[in-house]
C-alpha cells in the first residue's frame, strides 16, 4: 500500500536508525525503495543487508546524481498506491502510517499532513553544538488525534514560520516533501528538478495543484535530525543563493498559467518568502560573507 522513497548518501552512522524506524511501524503494508546514491562510506552495504533480511526494502544502486535525481529514481520503481519520503538521516514515528493510513481510508484525502517533533530538532542543534552526540527521542502514541479536512490545501499551506492568517494549529508550514503522505497517482508525475537544492520548493508547488482534498493532522510524527553535514547547514551562501534562484524560476513556470485566488495565495505564502530569504543571502554574499 505504501512505497517509502529513501535517497542515500553517506548517512552511514544514521542509516540503520532510519531504516529501523521502517520496521518498527504499526503498519505493515509497506515497500521501501533504498536509492543509494553513490556513496562512498558503507551505506550500499547496509541497504543491501537490510534488503537480505526483509523482501519489503528494494535497493538502487546508481552514480551519485544528487538528492533530486534519486528521489526520481525511487519514483519510478514504487508499486504502493501511496508514497512517504524519508531521508537517510531521519527517522518515523511508529504510528505515522498507521494514523496516515486511517486518515487518507476515512476521509478520502489525496494528501495527508503531518508534522515533525521540534523539540527533538532544537535538542539534536544543541547536543551538536556541544559534542554531546544524538538526543533520543521519546514516542507519544496517539489513540484519537485531532484532525482538519479540507477541499482547499491552499489555505492552509505557507512558508512563513509563524503565519498570521492561518490558525496555527492546522498550518502546513514549509515545502518538505517529507511531511506527507501522498496518493501515488496524484504526484507520481511531477519530477524534481535535477542538479539544484531547494527542490522541494518547485515540487511542492506543483504538487499544491493536484490536491483535491488533504487530511492535516496537527502530530508530530517525524524526526528531523539536524545532519551537520546535510545540505543546509554545510554549503555555502554562493551555491544556496545559485540554488535558490534556480528553484524560483522553475516554481514560477508552474504558476505561469494559473490564475485566480490560488495563484494570489501561492505569490503571498511560498513566493514571497522565498524571494525575501534569496535578497538576504544575496545581502550577506555581497558583504563577502559566503559560510
């Protein structure tokens, strides 16, 4: 039922966490597709041992093409009728297929929103600040959560942090790709752009024009692990703001041809703020400050 896309590269010391997270669900209709990116560490042998021992993980093996390029890998091998992406150094809640499953079955959703633990994440930032190595995590499970259905993601959907026209409580903040369950016929067609980071971003936007009906459920079920090396906290501000432009291009000829009040609220909550962040690091690069 679900397919779990998983983009490796060199997580060794966090794959197996991740990829246990997958075994441990509740739910038990799962295929993982493992894309090992190239890696140079031991990841590819860890995949290939998890795949020995469990028929459910199906493993990639292909030149490193980026983060982008793997995830269209995994694409285009899933046989569920649902998608999760995780990556290689993260990890899932127990019940978060589980709870999705009962959502997505109850409600008709073609989508169904979750959030992710904030306070492991805050923990994770100062536990490396200090060389304390990795928090461990505490699972809450959740018997009846509360939940929003809605015919019209759009009003719930921003980049903004803090929004102010949203109630908080069923806000989907940010572009994550994985922060939701997927119906696989709703996004199985829109690629990521390859070579750029920030991808999420144009696939995010594509994706807010598939959805008929989203189920929010206002639970944290993912683990975000702040990866000193990961992406946004190691490369530097030329090739983030290079990045960024080319992610804000491609959201833009998505939108090229919609009109109307979901192009209006797409412009005010995810281009906006993108094109605010991009003159910020442009501020800071031009001041010769490229970390």
């Amino acid at each position: 039922m679900i397919s779990v896309i998983v983009p490796i590269y060199n997580v060794e010391p966090y794959l197996r966490r991740a990829l246990d997270s997958i075994i441990s669900q509740t739910y038990k209709e799962w295929e993982a597709i493992l894309v090992d990116d190239g890696s140079t560490d031991g990841c590819g042998k860890i995949a290939d041992e998890y795949a020995r021992k469990d028929n459910r993980f199906r493993v990639i093996h292909k030149p490193n093409g980026g983060l982008s390029d793997a995830r269209n890998a995994g694409m285009r091998q899933i046989q569920g009728e649902y998608i999760l992406f995780l990556d290689a150094d993260d990890f899932l809640h127990p019940q978060l297929m589980s709870l999705c499953m009962e959502a997505t079955l109850r409600d008709g959703s073609d989508i169904v929103c979750f959030t992710y633990d904030h306070s492991y994440r805050l923990l994770g930032r100062i536990r490396n600040f200090l060389h304390l190595g990795e928090p461990t995590p505490h699972y809450k499970y959740y018997r009846h959560p509360n939940y929003l259905v809605t015919d019209n993601l759009f009003a719930y959907s921003t980049e903004y942090s803090h929004p102010k026209d949203i109630d908080r409580r069923w806000a989907v903040k940010h572009c994550r790709v994985w922060r939701c369950l997927y119906k696989t016929y709703a996004v199985r067609d829109i690629p990521f752009v390859k070579g750029i980071n920030y991808e999420d971003f144009p696939w995010w936007s594509e994706v807010l024009l598939r959805i008929q009906r989203a189920t929010i459920l206002n639970l944290p079920l993912y683990f975000y692990y702040p990866n000193p090396k990961s992406y946004v906290i190691s490369t530097n501000q030329q090739h983030k703001v290079r990045d960024m432009e080319a992610a804000i291009e491609a959201a833009k000829k998505v939108y090229e041809n919609v009109t109307g009040e979901k192009k209006r609220l797409w412009e005010e909550r995810f281009l906006a703020p993108f094109q605010h962040l991009l003159a910020k690091k442009r501020k800071k690069l031009a001041k010769g400050d490229n970390r």
